[in-house]
C-alpha cells in the first residue's frame, strides 16, 4: 500500500473516530428509544463499523497484531450490543442466527490471542504493558462465554436483550475513548492510559445494568 493511501485511510479513520466519540454520548443521554437516539446510535454504530475495518486495514500494513486484535475486540462489543436488538426472544425459544456464531467464534480466537500475549508480554518480556492485552482478552472472553450461555441456555429476564444492548455499546464507546486519549494523553506507566477509561466507565456499566435488573431505570427502548 503506497503511502498516500495509508495516510487517506488514517484520515477518514480519525474523522469516524470523532463523530463516534460526539454520537456516543447522544445516544446514551436519550435512552427513551425515540429519534435522536435511534439516529445518533445509527451514526455511532456505522462509525465504529468503519473504524474496525480501516484499524484493520492499517494494522495489517504496519504488521501490528495487537492492534489487529484490539479492532475485533471493539468490533464485537458493538456488534453484540447491535445484534441484541435482533434477539429480543432468546427468552422465548429463538434461536441466535449463523451471523451471531460466526461472531463468537471470532471473538473467542482472537480472545485468547489477547490473553495469551498478554501472558507472553508480562511474564517472559517483563513487560507491563502485557497488562493491556491480558486485560482485554479476560473481558473478551468474559463476554463471549455470557453470550455462549444466551445463545443455549434461554435467559430467564425478559429485558436481557435490552441489559446486552446497553453493555456492548458502551462497551465500544469505552474502545474509542482509550483511542483517543492514548494518542492524545502520555502516561507512565503506558497501561494506565490504556487501561484508565476501562477501570473508570465499567462501574458505569455495571450501575446501569443493575438498575435495569431491579426496575429501577425508566429506560424504555422498544
């Protein structure tokens, strides 16, 4: 690939990570299911489709496989928060379609990739960077065993969709933000850049979640 190509590509890449990172939030601060938020979550959902496949692409050029990884690692969460509202009825007998197998099979491979160069990195190369890549493929694989149980096992909530919806996307929105600030922010250790918007936003999902679990949220996405 010559260079102005690469260079075309990182552009459009950056542009789409910017209106990722503005649409995110408006998707998440309107979550009654109405038009803004259907709109601002079809704009973030084809940004970050866009930008999983041009971190591939630029990944490939420059031989960087973790990067590789980390694109599919973002892809899936927001695929699997996409894909949830097509299973609204796994609680009623549906069945996940090929497209949703195929996903986890992916996900599960390039998973323990993650885990096992994260392990490779920090034990045999001392280096602690290692703890980026084990981390995220704990949560890969963490994810993909969730979605292995919802695919066989019909799930006894109701809203389970709505619970998988919320986590996978801003699962991904959390993706794009370490993006950002890993290209903008210079910590020391590295990880702590890497890792920051992790440790921070998770809990956030986590609240949000069990509110829904207990009923406590007026989130009512149709």
């Amino acid at each position: 690939m010559n260079e102005q190509l690469f260079t075309g590509i990182l552009y459009t890449h950056i542009v789409a990570g910017g209106l990722a990172l503005l649409a995110g939030p408006i998707a998440m601060f309107n979550q009654d299911g109405g038009k803004l938020h259907r709109k601002s979550g079809i704009i973030y959902f084809y940004s970050m489709m866009f930008i999983f496949v041009s971190s591939i692409i630029l990944s490939i050029v420059r031989e960087n496989w973790f990067l590789f990884m980390v694109g599919i690692f973002s892809c899936y969460l927001v695929l699997t928060g996409y894909r949830a509202l097509k299973l609204k009825m796994l609680h009623r007998g549906q069945k996940a379609e090929k497209i949703d197998w195929f996903i986890l099979i992916i996900s599960l491979l390039s998973g323990i990739g993650l885990l096992a160069m994260g392990i490779w990195m920090y034990f045999s190369k001392s280096n602690s960077f290692g703890l980026v890549p084990f981390v995220f493929g704990w949560v890969m694989l963490s994810g993909v065993k969730q979605d292995y149980k919802r695919f066989t096992v019909p799930p006894t909530e109701k809203n389970h969709w709505l619970l998988k919806h919320i986590a996978g996307m801003m699962g991904g929105y959390i993706a794009t933000l370490t993006a950002f600030l890993v290209q903008n922010v210079q910590t020391n250790p590295s990880f702590i850049a890497w890792l920051a918007p992790t440790a921070i936003l998770t809990p956030v999902i986590i609240y949000s979640t069990n509110k829904i679990k207990k009923g406590r949220s007026k989130i009512v996405l149709k």
